[in-house]
C-alpha cells in the first residue's frame, strides 16, 4: 500500500513538472510575439516613416506575422514588407496589405 502511495505521489509530481515545462514554453512564444510586433512597429515608424500614409495592423504568432492594412503605393508596400522580413524571429509573413484608391 505504501508503495503504491508513493509511486502516485511521484506520478502526480511529474505531471506538475511537465505541465510547467510547457506552459514556460507558451509564455516564451508569447513574449516573443509581443517582442517582433513592437519591433515591427517601431522599424516601421523609423524607416518607412513620412513617405506616404498607411495604416497597418501587425499581428504576430509563433514568429507568423499577419500584416493587414493600407499602403499608398506600391513601392511603400514593398519597403514595408522588407522591414517585417528583417526583423529576428519572423519565420514567415501573410500580406493582406491593399493599395489605397485616394490620389
């Protein structure tokens, strides 16, 4: 019986270990997240700057950044997807970005 204890005592210790191993993990990927939007956003304040408007949601998950927005041109499209492309920890980049119709 003692041993049977013990062994489920044991059982239980290591579930709470791996639970914990893992939510360490998502907390990591969280933060990571947080850490290439805010990247993002301040490269993309910094070089692509007054050229033209746009407006751009940055969305990022486990390094998959989403972009979704406006831009004014196409070249100003293209300066924007470089600057999320060189940023660390984007693995890969969806572009939903639209040219603006307003001259």
């Amino acid at each position: 019986m003692r041993t049977i204890r013990w062994l489920l005592i044991l059982a239980c210790s290591l579930c709470l270990v791996a639970g914990c191993a893992t939510w360490k993990k998502k907390q990591a990927s969280v933060v990571d997240d947080k850490a290439i939007c805010t990247e993002i956003e301040q490269r993309l304040l910094a070089e692509t700057g007054p050229a033209g408007p746009f407006s751009l949601d940055v969305d990022s998950y486990r390094g998959t950044v989403t972009l979704d927005g406006v831009a004014g041109s196409e070249d100003q499209k293209a300066a924007i997807l470089n600057v999320v492309k060189g940023v660390e920890g984007v693995v890969e980049v969806h572009d939903y970005i639209e040219m603006s119709t307003t001259p």
